[in-house]
C-alpha cells in the first residue's frame, strides 16, 4: 500500500522537493544580498549624518565671519554715525566754538520752518544740559544744545515740518511735543515741542 501510495503521489513529491531545494537556493542568495545591502543603507545614513555636520559647522563659520566683518564696519563708523542711522555734524574747533558749531543745523530747521509755512512765536536756546546722554557722558568734543519752540500753523504744515526734521541726516531728538487748537479757529494748531541737536568739534 505504501509502494502505491508513493507511485501514486511521486509527481508531487518532485515538485516538493524541488520547491524546497529552489527556496533554500534562493535564500542562500538573496539574505546575505540583504544584509549587505542593510549594511550599505546604514553606512550611507551615517555618511549623510556627518555630512550635514560638516555643512552645520561650515554655516556657523559664515555666519561668524559675516558678523566679524559687520562688526568692524560698525566700528569704523562708530565715531560719525548713531545707532539711528544718522550722523553727529562735525565741524572744525579751530574755526567754531561749541556754541557756533551748530550755526548750519540752526539754518536747516529754519529753512524748514519756512518751507513748511509754521510760523515762529517764541524760540529758546539752550546749551547747559545735563540731563542729556551725550552732553553729560564726558565725551571729548561732543555739543548738545536744545531748542524750545512756540509755533502757529495747521495741521500739514507742522505734519510737514516734522517730516522734513526726521528726514534731516544729522542726528537731532524732538520731545516734550504738545499740540493744542487755537481757541478762534480749530483749524489753527498752537504747538510746543523741544529739539535737541547734537554737534562734534574735531
């Protein structure tokens, strides 16, 4: 009965066997085609790994030099120009005292005043400041001195005024700014507002 059975069955068991025989061949081939090939994954990640390292150190060195040369031509500057952009105007000792130093600035807020149509009730000089940063810091050559302003006009002109101020180059500070219609017509705006310029004698 065995002997029939294995006649009867021996096709199959060929095919079995030949099966079996193919896929112990195939994985004999194909597992260590897959660790090696693992293996080449894992090398390349850490490749990429230290590579995108080297291009993180590379960008802080950059970065690093951008700010060095940044930094020193700030500092070249640092003598001439303010942190606002704008420039303390210097003038000769020889020629100007403190005081006549700021004779230009004086004829570029007037020219203002005039461009702009505000007109000029009462004016007031001061050079004695001591509550101011760059007056009191002990610098060598450095002047400040405050205009105190009473002045009549409407609303764009002294909008005008101010405009042409903060577009002047030189470094000047207006403050203490207020601002009140005039009691016969609302139209007309009574203003008070300090400047404060600022000059270097070299």
């Amino acid at each position: 009965m065995n002997n029939k059975f294995l006649e009867d069955n021996i096709l199959i068991l060929l095919v079995v066997v030949v099966v079996v025989i193919g896929g112990i061949v195939f994985a004999s081939k194909s597992v260590p085609a897959a660790i090696s090939s693992f293996d080449s994954v894992k090398t390349k990640q850490e490749s990429l790994k230290n590579k995108q390292s080297e291009l993180v150190k590379i960008q802080e060195q950059v970065k690093k030099k951008e700010q060095e040369a940044q930094a020193g031509e700030e500092e070249s500057t640092e003598q001439k120009q303010t942190k606002s952009g704008k420039i303390i105007y210097e003038v000769l000792e020889q020629q100007f005292s403190p005081e006549a130093s700021f004779g230009i600035m004086f004829e570029n807020i007037l020219s203002n005043i005039t461009n702009s149509g505000v007109k000029v009730r009462k004016i007031e000089y001061n050079y004695n400041l001591t509550d101011d940063k760059i007056a009191s810091s002990g610098a060598v050559g450095y002047n400040a001195c405050e205009l105190s302003f009473v002045t009549v006009a409407n609303y764009s002109q002294l909008q005008a005024f101010f405009k042409n101020i903060a577009k002047e180059n030189y470094l000047s500070n207006i403050y203490e700014v207020y601002i009140e219609p005039y009691d016969r017509d609302k139209t007309i705006l009574i203003a008070k507002f300090k400047i404060r310029l600022y000059t270097k004698t070299i």
